[in-house]
C-alpha cells in the first residue's frame, strides 16, 4: 500500500472483499484520516476480532459515515477506534439484535466525550433499532442532535417511544425525517 498518512478524507467499500484481515490491514492504513465512509457487506459480521487490539486505530477522525448494512453491535466496537469522533451517520442498523445483553457494555469514549451529532437513515421502527436507539441515547452524553429518517413516514407510534428514551445528554435535540421532534432541555 502506498504511503496516505497525509490522507484527510477517505472512503472504502468492502464489497467482495471475503478476508477480515484485508479490510482490516486497509483501514489501518487510512488511520490518519479526519473523515471516513465505510461501506460494510452484511457478511462481515466479526468485527469484534478484527478490530479487538489495536484500540485506537482512527485517532484523528471526527466524521464517519457507516454505509450499507452494520450489525447493531459492530458499531460500538468500530467507535472504540475513533476516541475523537464527533459526527456519525449510519445508512442501516441490522435487523439482528445481540443475544447476550452484556454486548451493550461497550461504551465507547466518544461517546462521552466528543459525539454531538448521529444521523441513522432507513430506520423500519423495529427492535433492534429501538434497542440501539435506547443504547445511543442513554450513553452519549455530549450528544446535540440525533436524526432519524425513516423508511416510510408510519412511524410515528415507534416516535412516541423514541421521545421517552432516556438520555444521557440533557441537550440533545431529538429530529425525525429532518424535523424537530423533541427536545430533551
């Protein structure tokens, strides 16, 4: 690989790439980067391995993007790499839901530190996006605003519920499709 540590802004997609170690020696390589999208084919589900030591490995990035499908508990252990991130967006939150609660322990310190602002895109009101909702907001205590777009505008019962969340951040500012839903201040 050539040498991109002067790279600011990068974007992969892991389509056809069967080999964790690959992708994992590739986004190793982009470590100095600020900005980053990630497309994530649904089979690589073994994140936890992967990326279970180094820890930090994104040190400088503020703004990812996850595209494609990402199992709920992938996300969390991608944000241990990334202790200064700041904007998150999530094109699709899996349908599968970890079995074992304890998964959920994971509280990544940007979390409480430095994430102020998640966009979560396709969103179907199910419950493993609930039950990630209720993780996000119960954990991200510097948390501004949190965007949920659903998929189709029927939602507004699994709204409801998202409002009664509790939350770490008494500022965050809740918007659904783009608009202000509730505001937790």
């Amino acid at each position: 690989m050539e040498d991109v540590s002067s790279l600011v802004k990068a974007s992969v997609s892991f389509d056809g790439v069967r080999s964790c170690h690959l992708w994992v020696e590739l986004l190793k390589g982009l470590n100095g980067v600020k900005s980053l999208s990630v497309r994530n084919p649904s089979s690589l589900v073994n994140f936890k391995t992967a990326f279970s030591s180094p820890r930090h490995i994104f040190p400088n990035l503020k703004h990812l993007e996850l595209n494609g499908l990402w199992v709920s508990r992938q996300i969390p252990q991608f944000l241990e790499s990334c202790p200064k991130l700041k904007h998150l967006c999530i094109a699709r939150v899996s349908e599968s839901f970890p079995k074992e609660p304890e998964e959920y322990n994971l509280v990544p310190a940007c979390m409480l530190t430095n994430l102020t602002s998640i966009e979560i895109s396709k969103c179907k009101g199910r419950k493993p996006e609930t039950k990630f909702l209720e993780y996000i907001l119960g954990n991200a205590e510097v948390l501004k605003s949190i965007t949920i777009i659903w998929e189709n505008l029927k939602h507004l019962k699994c709204e409801e519920f998202v409002k009664t969340l509790p939350r770490a951040s008494k500022c965050c500012e809740i918007h659904f499709n783009g608009r202000v839903g509730y505001t937790s201040s």
